[in-house]
C-alpha cells in the first residue's frame, strides 16, 4: 500500500505514529469483533465515522500506534481479508 502525499511523492512517516483506518461494514459489533481479532495487542481507539441513509453499511474510525511501515501494511491488508469488514480506507 503506497501513500502519496498532495504532490504525488510517497508520504513520508516517523514512526511510531497514530494511523486511522476507516472500516466499513454491516454492524458495529461485528467490525469491532474483527478489529479485536487482528489487533490483539494494542491500544485502539474506535468511533464512529458515518452510516449509510439506509443504515445498511457503518464505518468506524479506527485509531492505533503503529511502528512501522510494514505494520501498518499488515493492518491494512489483515482488516481488508476480514469476511466482516466490506472495505478498509
């Protein structure tokens, strides 16, 4: 996963730092369940960030310290192959 900042140059990250993901998926306790799976160790933080009009999808802001790059990779890519998580942003 390759971020690049406003300028399209790869973002540049001290580490360790607060990362925000945004989950989406169907129900709270669900995406919370799956956070609670792949970040067994850690300090979160979870809030909600929206839902959908219909109320079908929700996303959660998930906030946690990582220490590397390849860290948060893993995060990404663990919250993304989650069956209950719909998409990882």
């Amino acid at each position: 996963m390759k971020r690049l900042d406003e300028f399209g140059e790869k973002l540049q990250l001290e580490y360790p730092c607060a990362w925000v993901y945004k989950v989406v998926g169907f129900h709270r306790a669900s995406i919370e369940n799956a956070i609670s799976e792949i970040i067994q160790e850690k300090t979160v933080a979870i809030t909600l960030s929206n839902q959908s009009r219909n109320q079908k999808y929700i996303a959660l802001n998930l906030e946690v310290i990582v220490d590397n790059e390849a860290e948060r990779n893993a995060i990404y890519i663990a919250l993304k192959a989650h069956a209950e998580i719909k998409m990882v942003l």
